[in-house]
C-alpha cells in the first residue's frame, strides 16, 4: 500500500508514530509523511485546559500548522495518490482536516490517547470539561475509518464511542531499543543492581510510589538508582529520594540517547499508579525497557500481565512496600534477574517490534483498500477484554 502519514505528532517525542511508521514500513509499505510538529506536548495541552484563556494560543499555532500541511497534503495527494492516510498521535484535530482535504481516502486515527481519560488522570477532568472532552473524543473518531488504540480495554472504549472499525495496535518500541538491547553491556554480579525510572511523572506512572519504595530501602548497599524526568509528580518523587546516596537524578535524556542509557541498567521500572488509566494500560517504558534487554518490575493489572506473562516482576498497584521487596529480591537473587532479563528480551522480539504490532492495523486499512471488508469483523466479537486472545484482539502485545 501506499499511505500517508499526517498531522502535527513529533515522532521524536512520541515514539508511538514511529513505531507505527517503522512496521509498515517494514511489512513493505510505501509511508510518505506530512508533517509540521505542532510543539505543544501532552502536558502543555492538559495545562491549558486548568488556564482555559490560553487556549487561543493553541488554535493559532494548530491553525498556522494546518496551513503548510493543507498545501503539502494537497500536493502529496496529487504525487503520490495515497490508498490511505494514517493521522498520528495526538490527532484529535488533524483527523478534521485530514477528512476535509482527502474525502474519498480511507482514513486511519492513532487513539493512543484518549482526551477525557487522560485529564480526569491528571486531575482536571470534571463537570464541563470533562463534557468537551468526551465530545472531542467522539467527534474524531467518528471522522476515522479505522481507528487504532494500544488495549482491548481502550478498543472496547472506542467501539464504545461508535467507531466503525477500531483494532489493537501495541505501543511496542522502535527499532533503536532493540538495536540498544543487541549491544547492552554485561551485567557485573559484584556490582550494586542498577534500576532506572524514566517518564513524564504523570499519575499513572505512581512515581512517588517509587519514591516511598526507595525510601524504604535507606539502608541498601547494593542498589544504584537513576531516576529520569520531570512533570507532575516529580517535586512529590523527590522529596522521598533527596537523602538517598544512591539515587541520581537527571531532568531528561534526549531521546537519541534514551536507549542506550536504559540498556546500561539491570532493571527498568513500569507504572505503578492505580488510577483507571493506569489499570487500562501498558506504559511505553516496559515495551522499551524489555527491548533493551531490562529485567522488568511493574504494577500488577490485567494489560500488563496479559501482555508480559512471565516475563515480569509484578507488584500490586500504589504499594511501596512490595516494591522494595521487588528490588531486594531482584539485588539478592541475581540469577532470577537475569532470567527475567532474557524472558523480557525475548517477549519484546517475538511480540513487541514495529512490524510486528501493526499487523492488525494494516490488515484492516488493507481490507477497506481492497474493498474486503469482512477481513477484519466491524465489531469486537468478544464476550469481554478476557476472551481476546482467542480472537486475536489482545494477544499478548498491547501497550
């Protein structure tokens, strides 16, 4: 096929688009991209929504992206004449514009996020915005042919929100984790056990739930922890881990690096909020970390257990104490780490590369271009997010 990749997503803070575009790419696809980064990230736009007076920042910036993507986008479609186009990450808008200026193209919308669950996790999204935001949900899948989320719980959302057609595509990670996971350094056994943490420090990552469980663990001897990344609840993170020796903090990582970095630890640490997101999902962080090659320890919910199996570590929700313990166990019994390291590393092989987690996504854009459309069933045939594995809807490789 030949798609079109569009909107105003930055891949290089998203991986989600790049992970879709480098499995299509790889399933041998032809993806063109039009983009104009809008540069307004997740939180910034959350943010606006508690100061609503700088909301006309966002359209005037979203309205001057639209301009050099609409004259691109018209001159693309007259080149290439693409069979779909794929709006990426954060397209609650781009989906409008990309259905006014390709009306007759079957159009695909990445729902890795959803805009009310999203603010209602962050603590903002009550009474009329929560209204609105429900409605911007509605209104761009509705403009969407396909639509693509990262769980069953979320496809079951989507359906929910009267979607045509909406299929599990695994957040998964790029190729450069697992090119870091192929050259990772091996483990020193006499070394203390290196964990890493990196993310935005939104509620669903329970960051000060690793803050408490590292506070616990004052006395350890044999542990060394880098904690990677600002947002919400970084200054809570920090006030458990300032007297901490071996705690080391770093504001960011850039994204070129973030790999390599993360490759260098023993294990990498999940998501341990208990929120209904967090319940919902699995976080970017363990499909990365577990192409790395990291032992991975995170929260025990449905996703993430039916995702990783056995090749995890997993403590209940919001519980510093059974975190500590994870890491004690995991610094004391080396041998158990290592297995959980190679159990990752092979999960993320079969189960977690681009080509890989897009397949039912390219299954259904390819039956709607081939006019097949009992290829892929319009509706979720499942009793209950339980039974997807024997549909194929969640086998294992959601976020």
């Amino acid at each position: 096929m030949r798609l079109l990749a569009f909107g105003t997503y930055d891949a290089r803070l998203h991986p989600r688009v790049k992970v879709l575009l480098e499995g299509l790419r790889a399933r041998g696809d032809d993806v063109i991209e039009v983009n104009v980064p809008l540069g307004i990230d997740t939180a910034a736009r959350v943010a606006m929504l508690q100061h609503p007076w700088r909301l006309p920042m966002l359209a005037v910036r979203l309205l001057l992206c639209w301009l050099r993507l609409s004259i691109r986008g018209r001159r693309a479609a007259r080149h290439a004449r693409p069979d779909a186009i794929i709006v990426g990450y954060l397209g609650h808008f781009d989906v409008h514009l990309a259905r006014l200026l390709f009306p007759k193209t079957p159009i695909a919308l990445d729902q890795l996020v959803f805009a009310a669950g999203t603010a209602r996790d962050r603590g903002i999204g009550s009474g009329w915005k929560t209204r609105v935001l429900d409605r911007l949900d509605r209104s761009a899948i509705s403009r969407a042919d396909v639509v693509a989320v990262d769980t069953p719980e979320h496809q079951l959302l989507a359906l929910d929100h009267k979607a045509d057609r909406a299929v599990v595509a695994p957040v998964g990670a790029p190729r450069g984790w697992f090119a870091a996971g192929d050259s990772r350094p091996r483990a020193d056994p006499d070394q203390p056990l290196r964990v890493i943490f990196f993310g935005l420090f939104t509620p669903l990552q329970g960051a000060p739930v690793v803050g408490q469980a590292l506070q616990l663990l004052a006395d350890s001897t044999d542990l060394h922890v880098l904690i990677v990344g600002h947002g919400q609840d970084s200054a809570a993170t920090r006030l458990f881990t300032a007297p901490l020796p071996f705690v080391e903090w770093r504001n960011w990582v850039p994204a070129e690096e973030l790999p390599a970095v993360v490759a260098g630890y023993d294990v990498c640490l999940g998501i341990f909020g208990g929120g209904t997101k967090a319940l919902n999902v699995v976080p970017n962080k363990v499909y990365q970390g577990a192409a790395a090659g990291c032992a991975i320890v995170t929260s025990d919910t449905e996703p993430q257990r039916r995702t990783l199996g056995d090749a995890a570590y997993f403590v209940p929700p919001r519980d510093p104490t059974a975190l500590a313990e994870a890491l004690r166990t995991l610094a004391r019994e080396r041998t158990r780490m290592r297995a959980l390291q190679t159990a990752a590393r092979e999960l993320a092989n079969t189960k977690f590369r681009p080509e890989i987690v897009v397949e039912q996504l390219r299954d259904s854009l390819l039956a709607i271009t081939t006019g097949i459309r009992s290829a892929v069933p319009d509706q979720h045939p499942c009793s209950g997010v339980e039974d997807c594995a024997r549909c194929g809807g969640g086998s294992g490789v959601d976020r």
